[in-house]
C-alpha cells in the first residue's frame, strides 16, 4: 500500500443517503479475478444511459466542471450491502482518495482503509456545507491531513474526523496488515496448541 | 463460564475465547478464525496476494471453497455437467479451482453433490458449530451465527490475512440485544420477523454492533428459520446477529458430516450449553418487538429498510420531516414506480424468485411448495425455484417437490445465489417486477432496472399463484 498523508483536491458529491455497494459497483463486474480496469464500473448504472455506454448527461461525474475530482461527498451510511472490496477498488479506479459522510458501513470502511481510500466522518452541517459548496463551485477544493485527522474547508475551518491509532499507521506509513498479522506467528502458535481445533475441513 | 463472577453476553464469551491478542490504544484485537469459508468473486485477488508474496495458506485443514455466486443454474446436459456460458464467470471458476488446488483447500466445484450457496453448505455439512468464529469474503456470513456463533463477512483484503495467517484485526463491536416477543400467527415467519426489525432501525441502524436476538418467538423457531433472521443482520447494518444454541441447535447439528460424535459429542455439548448469555449481562443497546403483531411484510423501496406490513399503503413523501429520508423516498418511488399512498396488495408482478441464502433452504422448499401444490402459477408471471444446494435440491427431490413445483408451472434450478445476485445470466429485465425471497432490493441488484419486493417464500408463492402481490394468509385454508 502506498502512503498517504495528504489529500488535496476538489470535491464533488452525490447528495444520496445509504449508496449501497451493488451501485458503487454492480454485480455484473464482479466475475474479474484482479482489482485492475474497476474504475470505469463506478456507479456504472447511474453513469451510463440504458444502452450501458452512453454517459447519462445528468449524472455529476460525468460534468466536466467536476473532472478530477478526488474527494467524493456523499450521503448518510455509505458503503452498505456487500463486503465486495471491489467497491473501494472501483472508487480508486475512478480517482477518488477520500470519501467524506456521516458514517460508513462497517465492512466498507474497512475495506477501504486497508487499500488507501480515507473515509471521512463529519457531521451533518460540515456534509451539507460541502454539498452546497460543490454545487455552488465544482472548483471547491478540500485539503485532508491524516497525521491531523483534520479535512480543511475552503473557509480555512478545520473539521476533527475520527481515524483509530492503528489505521492511521498504517496509512502514513504504507504498511498494509497482512505484515503486521504474519510476523505474530508464534502467538498464533501458541492459541492454536493451547485451543482444541474446532473443525476438520479435510475430515 | 462467568470470568471474575461478572456475567457476560454470548458474544463477549466467543470473542474472548478467540482473543490472539487483545486490542489495545495502538491497534484492534487479532481474533482466531476457526473456519473460513471461500468462493470464487471475492478470492482471486486475496489469492494473488499470497502468490506474490510466495506464503501459503496457514489452515487449509480450517477453510473450505464453494462456487456459488457466478454459476449458472441452468439444467445439466447429457454428460450431466451444468455448462457456464459466460466466458468471464467461467475464467473466474477456473481460477478458483487452482487456487484451491494449488493451496490444498478442500473445494466444492459447481455441480458437485455437495456445491451450493456458502452459507447454506455451511450448517449443512455440520461445519458451523456454537461458539466458533466464522468469516467468509461475503457480508451474509452473519447468517452462521443462528448456532450461536460468531460470523461475519470480510472483504477480499482480510480474506488474505485469513489465508495466510488465520487471523483478523478487529476492533470489538458494541452488542444489541434484539428482543423479539410473544407467538407468530399463522401465516408469519422468519423472513417476517426480520424485515420488520429492519424496517424498524433503519439500515444503517445495526451498524457497529453483534446482534443477540432473544425472546419467545426466537427461541420457537427452527434452526433454518434462525438461519434466515440471522442472515439479514447485515441489512439492519451489523456485522453479525447471534443466536444462542439450545436444544433446537444440538438437534440440527448431531449426525451431520463434520459434526462431532461419540464422546466428543457429548464433550462438544457440554461446551455449548455454557455459551448462552448469563443473567445479568448487560447489552449497549436493547429493543424490542412483539412477535404476535407481526405481520406478513413486503419492501416497497430500494433498500431493505423500506418494508412494511403487505396491508399497508406505500409512504408518501411529503409525510416525512427529515429532508434527506423524503428525497431518498422519492429517489425509491420514482426508481419502483410507485404512487404514494399506493396500495402494493394487488400489484402485478412478472417474476417471483424462491431462492438464495436467506430463504432457499428444505424448510422454505416445503412452504412454498405445499401453497403451490394443486394450483397454477398465474399466466402473467414466471416463477423461479433455485434450491440453495444441490443437497437441499436432492432432498426436495426425494420428498417430490420439483414435480409439486412443475406442475404449478414454476421453474426447478441447479443450486446457486442465481437471482439474488444476478451474475449467472438469472436476472429481471428492466422495468419488470418481482417478488424476491433474497435480501437485498437495491437499484439493479436482481438486474438492471429490475425492481425488487423482499418477501417471506409464503407471500413469494400466494403472489406467484395469484399474479399479484398478495397476503398469504387470505389464501391459507384453516388446516394449513
Ligand atoms: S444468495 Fe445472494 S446474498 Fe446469499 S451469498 Fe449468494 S449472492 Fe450473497
């Protein structure tokens, strides 16, 4: 995993409460066998028309103004349903480093921690701010500091978002925990001699 | 089992018996996994991490493969092999058998005798037992926690930690009590009882929090009715829901494959009736519904959280204050295609689905088939029956329910998640309506502008006979 220390970019939003994973990423693109080539699946039944190619002109990401957005504002409860990891993929994919709500689904939020995609809590007035600035100016741009844990307004307000100790280590650091649960082998030795194995797979 | 004389949660005794490592100010608990469950979507990647790392898989002895997700569920040809159309489904099944070759996993390929859908091979094959942990790349793991134990779904990242260390970072969940009350009436179920709950909290409403659910209505039902309550945890937004095993559990499990026998039965048992929350024990957050007011409920909007009674008339926006539910709601009317204030009871619909993890089991089979037996499935609508594993298709066989489900005009599929998660080429067509045993009704989810009503497998069947979503029990005679 890469580090990541600082976001800056601008923002654009998708003012919907509860964007489930099966729109972050349906799960007709799911039969891949690797995480490359997922961004141009990003919300693909709300980007693209019937035909499933041509760009729906309505759909935000695909106005011009908000091209190169990295910084996605969404509604309450984002990431709900599946514990696909593709949706964070996808959401990389199509150049997002930071997803800002009022909280995450669990597996989710996970999901994309553990692959360098921030997602950001804020309150519910720091939400709607960020929707009318996008709105108002798809040149709107936020500044994210890990270390800080703060995403910085363009009015200069610092707003406090909750990250815990360990995935945020693991952030600044490019450390990804596969490395960290490897090198505790032998306490993994010692639960497994002192637990009775519950299950035979094999038997 | 009480530590320090101070009453603990069946969750807190399951977590604390897997604690590797405990969690700390600078980093989550490491939790034990004692069994972890494979298939072919979210496993490919998880794979290629340890291939590129040259490690191995620490328990292949504790994990074990099914395919399910992109298999179709089309009949088996002449050779008795069930052909994948879909060349990328079928590359990503190829996949996954060498991986599970290449790492000694034990694995269910598609049209084996014992391949079905994850989660209902699982407690079938004996495999999930009280007080285990259990966790699969797939978020309905929680439906393993019906046995009392604790499962729950990760994402492909942590299927990787899993393969290679048979561990998991996790930082501990606050616990929910789910009270559940009183006696179902006729004509309720399961399926019932959590699309009410949900409909209850909201689907962001679990979030963060292990699910107990309690009380006399649980404790009455069967173990795969337990199963189809536990499953839609995820949809009320937590990871898990729990149940505590009791002699309904035991019954279930002695006898099965990998279930244990003997002396060690009885060593297993003993183990097990220590696991049930002890009086006393405190929960974070607590509700309560009653059973015997419970109805028959169907979802009219785009996420599982909008259900309601099957009586009932869709919500109209304009009656909800908070701004950011009233746009949602009119978001999910407009996508449905739904007046407010509608009346859903009398709907046309095109396709009903009996199938999936939440409701294909033999028990929901033996439902949908005694309301269908000696009647027609309307001319308006196709009915699709997709066992949830080709052990559950073998046993409905034997007892003649496809011959039940033939008759009446329905269809009788392979084993797999088919139209749940419309992957397999089972899918709605745009603007076509169906009444679903699955879980989820989100925008697209059983295809592409599909639109999804989530029912019990007795509303499923009553509608599919009368071509219209219909209240099952004005069709149930008093015998029933
Ligand atoms: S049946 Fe549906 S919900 Fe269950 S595992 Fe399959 S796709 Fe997921």
């Amino acid at each position: 995993m890469e580090k990541l220390s600082h976001i800056q970019g601008s923002i654009v939003s998708i003012p919907v409460n509860d964007i489930d994973t099966d729109q972050i990423i349906p799960a007709r693109f799911l039969k891949v066998t690797d995480k490359a080539g997922l961004g141009k699946a990003a919300f693909c039944d709300w980007r693209y028309m019937e035909d499933g190619e041509t760009p729906n002109p309505e759909f935000i990401l695909n106005n011009p103004d908000y091209e190169g957005a990295s910084v996605l504002v969404a509604g309450d409860n984002f990431g709900c349903g599946s514990s696909r990891e593709h949706a964070p993929w996808a959401l990389m994919g199509a150049g997002f480093k930071a997803v800002v709500s009022t909280d995450f689904a669990d597996i989710f939020r996970n999901n994309a921690l553990k692959n360098g995609l921030l997602p950001v809590v804020v309150d519910v007035d720091t939400q709607q701010q960020l929707f009318s600035l996008a709105e108002e100016d798809p040149s709107t741009s936020v500044s994210v500091d890990v270390a800080a844990q703060t995403l910085t307004l363009p009015d200069g307000r610092a707003v406090r978002f909750p990250l815990d100790g360990f995935s945020k280590y693991c952030l600044l650091n490019g450390v990804d925990q596969m490395g960290y649960l490897l090198a505790l082998d032998e306490e993994i030795q010692k639960f497994e001699s002192n637990n009775q194995q519950r299950v035979v797979t094999m038997a | 089992m009480r530590e320090n004389g101070k009453p603990r949660t069946l969750f807190e005794k399951v977590w604390n018996a897997h604690t590797v490592r405990e969690q700390s100010n600078d980093s989550p608990a490491v939790l034990y996994i004692d069994l972890h469950l494979v298939h072919e979507v979210t496993s490919p990647q998880a794979f290629s991490m340890l291939r590129e790392r040259g490690l191995a898989v620490r328990r292949p002895d504790q994990t074990i493969g099914t395919m399910d997700h992109s298999t179709p569920t089309t009949p088996r040809n002449e050779q008795g092999i069930i052909p994948v159309a879909d060349v990328m489904a079928a590359k990503q099944l190829d996949v996954f058998s060498k991986n599970c070759k290449d790492f000694g996993i034990p694995m269910y390929a598609l049209g084996d005798e014992h391949q079905g859908i994850v989660h209902v091979i699982g407690p079938e094959k004996g495999l999930t037992q009280p007080g285990m942990t259990i966790v699969c790349g797939d978020s309905h793991t929680s439906t393993h926690g019906a046995f009392g134990a604790l499962a729950f779904g990760i994402g492909t990242s942590e299927v990787g930690h899993v393969l290679a260390t048979q561990t998991l970072l996790q930082n501990k969940p606050k616990t929910m009590a789910v009270n559940v009350e009183g006696r179902l009436g006729d004509g309720v179920t399961a399926k019932d009882i959590i699309l009410a709950i949900i409909a209850k909290i909201g689907i962001g409403g679990g979030t963060g929090y292990v699910f107990e659910y309690r009380g006399e209505a649980i404790r009455s039902l069967s173990m795969e009715g337990r199963m189809t309550v536990c499953n839609m945890s995820i949809e009320g937004g937590a990871r898990a829901g729990m149940v505590a095993p009791d002699d309904t559990t035991f019954e279930y499990i002695q006898g099965r494959k990998h279930a244990p026998s003997g002396a060690d039965w009885d060593g297993a048992v003993a183990r097990w009736r220590q696991l049930p929350t002890d009086d006393g024990a405190e929960f974070d957050r607590e509700i309560t519904i009653r059973a015997d007011e419970l109805t028959p409920m169907i979802t009219y909007g785009t996420n599982p959280g909008m259900g309601m009674p099957v009586t009932a008339a869709v919500p109209k926006p304009e009656d909800e204050t908070d701004v950011n539910k009233k746009i949602a709601l009119d978001k999910a009317l407009t996508y449905m295609d739904l007046a407010p204030g509608q009346q859903l009871l009398g709907k046309a619909i095109d396709v009903v689905f009996i199938g999936s993890c939440t409701n294909s089991r033999i028990s929901d089979l033996r439902l949908a088939a005694d309301f269908v037996n000696g009647r027609k499935v309307a001319e308006n609508v196709r009915m699709m029956v997709v066992p949830g594993s080709q052990q559950v298709k073998q046993q409905a066989e034997s007892e003649g329910l496809d011959e039940i489900f033939r008759q009446a005009g329905a269809e009788w599929r392979e084993a797999g998640c088919s139209m749940c998660i419309a992957m397999n080429g089972d899918q709605l067509q745009p603007g076509q309506y169906a009444v679903s045993t699955s879980n989820r009704n989100f925008e697209g989810r059983q295809g592409k502008g599909g639109r999804t009503f989530l029912a019990s497998p007795l509303t499923a069947a009553a509608s599919a006979i009368a071509g219209v979503v219909t209240d099952p029990r004005t069709m149930i005679s008093s015998s029933f």
